[in-house]
C-alpha cells in the first residue's frame, strides 16, 4: 500500500492561532492542540475529523453520551477527563450514583486524586458550582464530568413533595438556560452521561432518555452507545488442562446522534476489554485491513501478521502507535473524501 507524506501534527502557523488575541476564544479548525479525546481515534474522527485534524471534542460546549447500561458511558467520560489533564486542564467530576471505581478509572489515565469529586443529590448543586467555578489557567480547557444525569433529583423530590418527579425536567431546563453560556464564554466543556429509558410514544424514537428536552436541546454534541451484533469478547485459557472461557470486554458503536461540531451521523466501533480501557490499537489495525486490499495486518508497506493479537505485540514493542493512528487519518480522510460535495458554491 503506496504510504503518504507523514503530516505535521501542529504547525507553528497553527499554534499561533490557538487563542485569537482579540476574543481570547479558541479557534477550532485545523488546530489538533484544542480538543480532548476519548481515547478512540475513529470516533475522535467521527466527531469532527471534517474540522480538525484527528479529530476529537472542543470545549466550550455540552455533551450529552447516551445508551444502554453497559456500553461504555462510565468508561467515555473517565478517558476524556483523563484527557483533560494530561493537557493541564482542571477536571470536576461529579458522581450522583456514588458508584465511581476510582482504581478503574486510573486505567484511562484519570488521576482521581487530582480532581474535585462530588455526590451530588440534586440539578442546581451541580450547574450553579459549574457557574461558580473559576479554574486557572484560563486558556485551557477544563472539564466538567457528570454520571449520570438520571441520578439527579430536586429538592421538592428529596422533601417528598415531587412524587412524580415533574419538577426535574423544568429545573434541567433551568439550569441549562443559565449556565450554557459559561460554558462557551469560559471554554469549558461538560460532558454528561445519561440512561436511556423505553418511549410510550407510539410513533418517533423507541428509546429516549430522561429528563426533559433541555438536555437534548442544548446539547451541542450527543453520543449515543450502542452494543454491536456480537458484543461479548471471550477469550480462552488452559488451566489445569481445563479449557475455560471469559468474557474480558465488549464491542460497541458510537452514532453521532447530534452534532453542532462538524457532520451528524458518523459511526465508529470501539472496544472496550475491561482490564484495559479502549483498545485502540486492534480497531485501527482492522479499519486498515477492512479498507485496504490487505489480506493480513499492515502498517505501511510493512506487514504484521495475520493474527490480530500478534500485529497488537508488534505494534506496542515497537512503540508504533503514533505512526498507527496517523495512517488511520490519512486513509480516513482519503475515503471521507469521496463523500464530499463537488457542486460550486452555492450563489446566495
């Protein structure tokens, strides 16, 4: 496979653009330095692999990550709020469940003791400390973290005034209303993981998660989690002369469910082994094959092998990773670009 020219990951042209001297804003397009990761490089590029080189999410907005449990919400949030500091950016996470494994998630990189961590009861104790909060530097992103919004309940609730938990959804939408603007004046970018909960509605979407509208509404970027046909990844041991089998992870799919960031729509599989986080490596190795003429693993013009777990070994020994990725962005970009319009301008 004919390998292109390695492209520069920042440029010095680039860097100087990183905050505009008048607005003091970033400025997203081209610039990779901008945006944090969740761990994937397929759904980075999903999510705004049109903008930005590599893709991944800007700050300064909300993101909602949506799903069935088990599908990796927990494990999103914790790999982009791992993100968040290994670029210096202060991170607040907030734990209504109270069920964060904190030595799990230092497997994404999350140093918890470096975090301001809360058990939040209620919708306002959570915004009005996002308003209230006054991170330094300023010209980093920092990152607000909440799983899961359904956890949330209201005063009138907690007092057993709300029953029927009708005061949630207009105290969400309270909320957003004041605090959405911070988030873009401030560059701060929340991302909420949310249940989804069985519509009774007999016509739309099947499945719609809880809370109101508000949420959905002024979401500027909304993932939702999808197990894929065949989720469970067993794998096998000989132990006393015994064959045994175990499930050690799981392979989703993350939709583009709504975007303000670049293109709705795109997908991307990722699996997630749970003694790891998110194997990157084996999904970027398999985009390569699946869109390529290769018949084996490849990196280049240089062949692996045709077992997966062996191409992963020589991958990692050889401290490749990085030059992975960046072949996966150069053929991703390549088959993005036979979906682009090639109409003119269109003359307003």
């Amino acid at each position: 496979m004919k390998r292109t020219k390695k492209r520069p990951r920042l440029s010095e042209q680039v860097k100087q653009k990183v905050f505009s001297p008048k607005t003091k804003k970033p400025e997203y397009d081209g610039d990779i330095d901008v945006v944090v990761s969740t761990g994937s490089t397929l759904l980075d590029l999903a999510i705004s692999g049109g903008r930005i080189r590599g893709g991944g999410i800007p700050g300064g907005i909300l993101v909602e990550i949506f799903g069935p449990n088990g599908t990796g919400k927990t494990i999103l949030l914790s790999e982009l709020a791992g993100d968040v500091q290994r670029k210096k950016g202060q991170v607040m996470f907030y734990d209504p469940e109270a069920r964060l494994n904190k030595p799990f998630a230092r497997l994404f990189g999350l140093d918890t003791n470096k975090m301001d961590y809360s058990n939040p009861d209620t919708v306002p104790e959570i915004f009005s400390a996002v308003r209230e909060w006054k991170p330094k530097p300023r010209n980093l992103i920092h990152g607000v973290f909440a799983d899961s919004l359904a956890a949330l309940s209201t005063s009138m609730e907690m007092e057993d005034e709300d029953k029927m938990g009708l005061r949630r959804a207009k105290e969400f939408s309270e909320q957003l209303r004041k605090t959405c603007r911070v988030l873009a004046q401030q560059n701060y970018l929340m991302v909420c993981s949310n249940q989804v909960r069985q519509s009774m509605e007999q016509f739309g979407a099947k499945y719609k998660s809880p809370g109101g509208e508000a949420i959905g509404f002024y979401s500027s970027l909304r993932l939702r989690t999808m197990f894929t046909t065949n989720p469970k990844i067993r794998r096998k041991a000989r132990v006393a002369g015994k064959e045994i089998k175990r499930v050690v992870g799981v392979n989703i799919e993350v939709e583009v469910f709504k975007s303000s960031v670049w293109s709705p729509y795109h997908t991307a599989p990722v699996t997630i082994l749970f003694d790891y986080g998110i194997d990157d490596i084996r999904q970027n190795l398999q985009f390569i094959k699946d869109h390529t003429h290769n018949t084996t693993y490849m990196l280049g013009e240089k062949k692996l092998d045709t077992s997966m777990e062996k191409s992963i070994q020589i991958i990692e020994e050889g401290k490749l990773e990085d030059e992975l990725r960046e072949e996966v962005i150069d053929l991703w970009e390549r088959v993005e670009s036979k979906f682009k319009s090639d109409r003119k301008t269109k003359i307003r």
